[in-house]
C-alpha cells in the first residue's frame, strides 16, 4: 500500500498545484480586467457629463449623473436587503423543519421505548452495529 498511497498523495499534490496556479492566474486576469472595466466606466460618465453638459448646464449635467447613480446604488442596496432576508427566512425554516424532525424522531423513539422494549434494544444494538461497520477505523493493522 505504501507505494500506492505515494502515487495517489503525489497525484493529489500535482491537482492541487494545478488548481491553485489556476486560480491565482485567474485571479491576476481579473484583477487586470477590472482595472480596465473601470476605466470604461469613469470614461462612460465621463461623456455622459459631456453630452449632458450640451443640454444642460455643467452642473446640472454633473446633479443628473450623482442622481442616477445613486439611485441604481440604492436599488442594489434594497435587492440585497431583500435576497439577505429571503435567505435568512430560509434558513429560519430549514432550521425549525429540523428540529421538528428531531422531535418527531424522538417522540417516536420514547413510544417504541415504552411500549416495546426488547423491539427498541434490539433496534438500538443493530443501529450500533450499522453504524460500527460502516465506519473506517482509524487504526487499521
């Protein structure tokens, strides 16, 4: 097994080196395309206070554009108000299906318990058994 075990850790090793010379090049191509998005960005208000600044006056033309960004800064901010609310409702429900299965289970396992009890432990010894044979050991000879 040793040699094996040294071929599968040697191949897991090279994956993840991959994989993380991947993500950092990855990283490092976004990094730069997000400088460049960002300049597109600055550039596009930046002829939009231009062209605007021909039907309005500059300042105006500066007002309008704060106001349409803030304003789109301000649906953002609510979508992600909402979805963060959805989501803790979610987990809020996830969580009190849980604990209603927990005590579904054990109610359910008291009556066995009280009206079977040779079934219960019996059911219990097998359960322990189920659970010891399907777990690995950690000290395997």
């Amino acid at each position: 097994m040793g040699p094996l075990g040294a071929l599968v850790s040697a191949l897991l090793v090279s994956d993840v080196g991959h994989t993380v010379s991947r993500y950092k090049r990855n990283a490092a191509l976004w990094a730069v395309a997000g400088v460049f998005f960002a300049t597109a960005y600055i550039f596009a208000l930046v002829a939009g206070a231009v062209y605007l600044s021909t039907i309005y006056t500059p300042l105006q033309a500066t007002l309008i554009l704060a106001g349409a960004s803030l304003l789109i800064g301000l649906v953002i901010v609510s979508v992600m108000f909402a979805l963060n609310a959805r989501d803790a409702r979610l987990a809020a429900e996830r969580r009190r299906r849980s604990m209603a299965q927990a005590n579904l289970a054990m109610a359910a396992s008291l009556s066995l318990f009280r009206k079977q009890p040779l079934l219960a432990a019996g059911l219990a010894v097998g359960i322990g058994a189920l659970l010891r044979l399907t777990r690995k050991s950690r000290h395997e000879d």
